[in-house]
C-alpha cells in the first residue's frame, strides 16, 4: 500500500513543497526513518534531525523555516501533531485487520445479543443476558458478565473483563487486561478491631469514545454509578476507585490513582502518578502535574497544579526556588 504526498496533503489539508508524487508505504519517526516512509516534525528538539532524515515526506508546521535545503518533500500544516495523527489513522483505515466471526471455543449464552458484524475470540465469554453491539470486536480471552453492555464498534482486547451489569458505550478502546466493574474497596470497621466489607451494588458506566489503557481497574459504585464521561482517555495501570466520575474530554496518565467519590470536571489533564483524595472535586480544565497529591477540592477552572500536596503552579515554583536554598543556610 502506496499513498503519493498530493494524497496525503488533500487528506490532512496542507500544502507541498517539492514532488506531489513521491510515494510512501508507512510512516516512521524522524530519527529513523528510511527512503519511501512518511516522518514529521512537531516539536522544534528535534528539529536536527529533519536535516538528516532519509524520509521520502515530512510533514512540518506552516510556521518552521528550514535552514538548509533538503531532499525530501514537504507538506506544510498549521499543526504537524494534529496532522500526523490523521495520516496514522489514514494508513490503519486501510489495513483490512477487521476480524468478524465467531471463533471456536467462544462461549455465548443463549440470552445474550450479539449485533452484526461482530468478533469474538477464542475463550471470550458473554454472559446470560448481556447487550454486544454491532461491528464490536470482542478479543481471547474476554469476559463480559451478566447484564452487562457493550456499545457497537467497540473494541475489547484480550483478557478485558467486564462484570455484570456494567455498560460501555459505542466507539470505545479497552486494552489488554483491564477489569471494568470489580468490587470498590469499601469495609466498615467493627469494635473488636476486624472489617466487615461493604457490599457494593452499583456498576461503572463508560460512555462513548473513550478509550481504558492495559491494566487499568475502575471498580463499581457501592451505590449508582462510577462514570466515565465521552471522550476521556486513560492511560495503562489507573485506578479509579468507586462512585467516582470523570468528566467528559479529561486524560490521565499512567499509575494516576483516584479515590472514591471524587468529581473530575470537564478537560482536566493529569500526569503520571497523581494521587486524588476522596470526596472532592475538581473544576474545568484543570492540570495536574505529575506525582502531584490533591487533597482538597479545586474550585477555580484553568488552574496548574504541582507537588504534593498540590499548590498553583506559580507558588509551587516560588516554594520550590526556598527550598533548594535550604541547604545553604
């Protein structure tokens, strides 16, 4: 599979500079890339690379001035990272990787529905009772438990489970391993010094477009619903703990951990292993930086947080700049 650069600039809206017809077969990063693979260039670190790089096209920001002449062609864009993120999912949507049928040994309950189309794996189960849309690729390994749902073209990849009555919505990513619905770490302590667990009756509900990393846990409410609003994204190993909701368009990253009945509101960003303490809630389009602790509610939109336990980004820095003098006093 060959796509000339004039294909590729109408596909993403830019424009060429050198040969509309030079062809390329996949995409490559700039460091390495070799004759016939498409790269680009972002962010301006690498930019000493661009006047080294083999690649047949490389797609750079309307506003980037090369210095020096280079032989490849160039499709200039108003943002390179949007636009290598459209020619990645031009080059996948012509892949014919799209499983349908059912594989031996899949177990589907005589009450379940399955829609058209559809994918389920070797060893996959689907329970009594439980909803699968159509065109969902459901992988090895899967479980889907009783009552559950999942959305159409969703895809599940191997070992996902899914416990009973929890729903997943259409356009979904759920990566290998990731457990939807397991129990939410509630024990009430008696007098002599033991727990008594807590029952927890609820389920998670994860709306469309969002996609769950590899090994990620978001656990059932104790009562309602933990939910997971359109278009987040999570990153692999996150823990979401019960009766929490993240608001729609947020991104977390990697072994962040959020404890239970925490509110996250509309397009947040937290970094690696932020902590998120239980019962408060955090405003718009707040960002987290990472191995931030955020013990109280955040009321004000738009703020930077840092550390532990988390400050605005300016007093954090100003407190960091004393601390570092400590030493010489």
């Amino acid at each position: 599979m060959e796509l000339t650069a004039q294909y590729i600039a109408d596909h993403i809206g830019g424009e060429i500079s050198g040969d509309p017809g030079v062809k390329v077969c996949s995409v490559a990063r700039i460091e390495s890339a070799k004759p016939n693979t498409l790269a680009f260039l972002g962010n301006p670190k690498y930019e000493s690379f661009f006047y080294t790089c083999r690649a047949s096209i490389i797609i750079v920001n309307k506003t980037f001035e090369p210095s020096k002449e280079v032989d490849a062609t160039l499709i200039k864009v108003e943002d390179a990272y949007r636009a290598i993120a459209a020619v990645l999912e031009l080059f996948d949507s012509l892949k014919s990787n799209r499983k349908r049928g059912r594989s031996f040994g899949a177990k589907i309950a005589w009450s379940a529905k399955t829609g058209k189309g559809c994918y389920i794996g070797t060893g996959a189960v689907i329970s009594k009772k439980a909803i699968v849309g159509s065109d969902t690729q459901i992988y090895p390994q899967c479980y889907i438990g009783e009552g559950a749902e999942v959305g159409s073209n969703t895809i599940l990849y191997p070992g996902v489970k899914i416990y009973a009555g929890c729903k997943v919505g259409s356009n979904c990513i759920i990566h290998a391993n990731a457990v939807i619905g397991a129990d939410g770490f509630g024990f009430a302590p008696m007098e002599d010094g033991t727990y008594k667990k807590i029952p927890q009756t609820g389920n998670v509900v994860i709306e469309d477009n969002c996609e769950i990393g590899a090994n990620t846990t978001i656990d059932k409410a104790s009562i309602g619903s933990t939910i997971i609003r359109e278009g987040v994204k999570i990153d692999n190993l996150v823990m979401i703990a019960h009766n929490v909701e993240i608001g729609k368009n947020t991104v977390i990253a990697g072994q962040t951990g959020f404890a239970g009945s925490a509110r996250v509101g509309e397009g947040c960003m937290f970094g690696g292993q932020v902590g998120v303490a239980g019962h408060i809630s955090i405003a718009n389009k707040t960002i987290v930086g990472a191995q931030a602790g955020l013990m109280s509610s955040v009321k004000e939109e738009g703020k930077t947080l840092l550390g532990s336990p988390a400050l605005d980004a300016k007093e954090y820095m100003k407190a960091y700049a004393i601390f570092r003098k400590l030493h010489k006093r």
